[in-house]
C-alpha cells in the first residue's frame, strides 16, 4: 500500500500526500511507461456520439471561444477544420470514460492511495496541433495523463484569476506563464486546485492529441451544507429527530404593533430548533448516501432475472464485479452503494469492504460465504439492479 510508484516518480504515496497533495504540482516522467491510450480517437468520438455520454466540443475562432454539448453526429466532426491553425481549432472533451471503458476503470484503480469518496470522473480530450481549452484553473485536483501525441503544460502561480466576460468556459484573462513542460506518452502531471495551467495540443507525426484527466470532486461548502440540511429535513420527517408538540405561547402579552414578530417568539421557535442535534453518525450517513449517489444522467441497465439460488451458483463460478457506473462506499458496518445504506457486520462486512475496495470478489471470497443468507440476499439485490454482474 506504500511501497514507491513509477505512477509518482517513485515516491511513496505516503510522500506524495504529504508534500505534493494539495500543494504544488509534479511533472511525473514515464508515470506508465509505454502507455499510449485507451482507446483511438475514432472510438472516443464514437463515445461522444451516444445519448448517455456527456461531452463537449470546445472550439477557438479567430479570439473567441465557443463550446457545443452532446450528443455529437458525424456532420458535427465534419464541420470542424480538417487543417487547424491558430485562429481556429477544437478539442473534444468526453466524461465519465470509466462508465463505458473497462480498461478506464481499471486505470483509475492505480490511483486508489486517493480515497474513492474523492474521485470524480476519467475524462479524455481530443484535440489537433494547437488545439485546447485555453488558461484556466480548476478547483478541484487532477492528474493529467498523457497519450498519443504531446501536449505543453503551461503553469502559473498568479493571483490574478479575473475570467474573459461572456465565454462560456472560465478562461482567465490574463496568463503569466512561470513553468512549462511537453508531455508524452505515459507522462503525467499533477496539478493542486487553484493553480493556472494552459495545455496545448503538439502532434507527433500524424497523431493527435489526447490526454487522460483523472480528477477528484471538491464540494464547495455551501452545497455540503444545503443538501446536509435536505438529508436532516428526511431525518425529521421519519421521526429520527421527533420535535414534539405545538407552538405556544401561554405567557403572550399585548403587543403595540400586531404585525412585528415578537423578540418572545423568535426566542421560543430558536429553542426548540436548537433540539435538532447530529452526530458524526449522522454526517457519515450523509456523506456515505451523497458522495455515492450517482449523477443525474447515469442510468443502471437491470440484470436479466434469474433465481436467487442460479444466481449464487453463477457468481461462485465466475466471480462478481462492481457495474462500471457503481461506486461503493463504506464506514463501519454501513455500506453505500449507488446512494443506497446497507448495514453488515462479521465475515459478511468484510467481504463487502473487498468489493468496495476492489470493485470485485473472486469466486474463493464467494464460495466461503455460501451460507451467509443476509449476505447473498444483498448481492442478489444488487446484481437485480444492475449494481454489480457476474465476472465473466
């Protein structure tokens, strides 16, 4: 677990965290040696062709920036010039890779030193000699892969993050470029949140560009904070925190105006919201159902219905692995799935803190829980649903 990694020039993750995460970035020679892509760029375009993938086409004309959102057609691509230049050129962007690539998946893997609750998305771009997104900060963190093509990474450390008004991506108007490095094949780059960069498309011979983003959520606050007191208001209302009894007020007196809300009433209403208390308990709840909850467009395809007892007899003889579009988390004895709670407890927590972890379970894991009803009751759900299928 913190053993050195090639991914990290070598450092332990341990190292990493504690110098780079968060902090300054780290240009990462050979992070996968003889790493070229996942995919070609025929098959990426492909993927930003499909009703369930969300992608974008971002393009530069003569000093204005324009971005068009999926689902694309082959006129779309046709329509972008066939010979880029510096007054007008284009990048597709394509999300969620890992929800259709097993391969993805597989990569994101490498990258598990990061706790699951942060990850977001593998995205891939696309884009011919020249072609980018412009400067611009994230504020979130991300590794930047790369593979077929190069691509130069400009960074800077300014403060000045004033955006180009009316474009409809967060170009920064100004850009002081302090370091730059050209990235190939299995390069990588990690960049903190808030740190300017501005990556550009080389081609190497006849190849274009096409870069592996693997990023990490950040909520802000302020959203933690609302749907926090959306989870609570569902906690109220099935009596979890019962708030018992009316307003009242035996003790009112005349007031000289009827319509001010009385300094009395602001008072009791303020005592009796001050019962609504919460544990950490009750915030890893939240954070377990909110972080696992798929977004809005993802949609789960059911598994063909069969027997319970079918069902084990298949997953003991081929294994069982989390659907692509699952993320599973846990904390204790309660397992999120999909923005679903489950509580498990002895060899049957165990087992689920594998999947978790690995995303899938051998038939040796499966084979030894055979008895286990709670357990295989739960995997059956899951694999009705569409959560989790058979290995092979």
């Amino acid at each position: 677990m913190n053993q050195p990694l090639a991914l990290l020039s070598q450092l332990t993750p341990s190292e990493f965290l504690a110098e780079y995460w968060q902090k300054k970035p780290l240009l990462i020679k050979a992070a996968i040696p003889n790493f070229d892509g996942l995919l070609s760029p025929e098959e990426l375009a492909g993927l930003a062709c499909e009703e369930d993938v969300q992608s974008r086409i971002v393009e530069y004309k003569k000093g204005v920036w324009h971005a068009q959102h999926g689902p694309f057609t082959e006129d779309d691509f046709a329509a972008l010039p066939d010979t880029p230049t510096a007054e007008h050129n284009w990048t597709l962007l394509v999300q969620s890779v890992n929800h259709f690539l097993p391969e993805a998946s597989a990569l994101l893997q490498q990258f598990s030193f990061i706790p699951h609750a942060r990850l977001d998305d593998l995205m891939v771009s696309l884009a011919p000699h020249g072609g980018g997104v412009g400067p611009h900060f994230d504020s979130y963190d991300v590794f930047l892969l790369q593979g077929q093509g190069k691509r130069l990474w400009r960074i800077s450390e300014q403060n000045d993050l004033s955006l180009v008004e009316g474009s409809p991506l967060r170009i920064l108007k100004h850009f002081e470029t302090k370091q730059e490095w050209l990235l190939e094949a299995g390069d990588m780059l990690y960049l903190p949140p808030h740190l300017a960069h501005w990556g550009i498309a080389v081609s190497d011979g006849d190849q274009d560009c096409m870069t592996y983003s693997i990023g990490f959520r950040a909520p802000k606050n302020q959203e933690l904070a609302s749907e926090f007191l959306g989870f609570m208001q569902d906690k109220i209302n099935q009596d979890t925190i019962p708030l018992s009894g009316i307003y009242q007020d035996a003790d009112l007196s005349l007031q000289a105006h009827p319509a001010e809300i009385s300094a009395n009433m602001v008072s009791t209403v303020s005592a009796q919201l001050q019962r609504i208390q919460w544990s950490s308990g009750t915030v890893a709840e939240f954070l377990g159902r909110y972080l696992s909850e798929p977004k809005s467009h993802v949609v789960f395809d059911t598994n063909k219905k069969i027997s319970q007892a079918a069902f084990l007899k298949q997953a003991i003889r081929c294994g069982l692995c989390l659907d692509l579009k699952s993320l599973m988390l846990f904390e204790g004895e309660r397992f999120y799935l999909n923005g679903e709670m489950n509580h498990c407890a002895n060899e049957a927590a165990v087992i689920l803190k594998k999947l978790a972890d690995y995303r899938h379970l051998e038939t040796d894991d499966l084979a030894s829980n055979t008895n286990n009803d709670d357990l295989n009751s739960l995997l059956y759900t899951w694999h009705l649903a569409g959560y989790l299928h058979f290995s092979d």
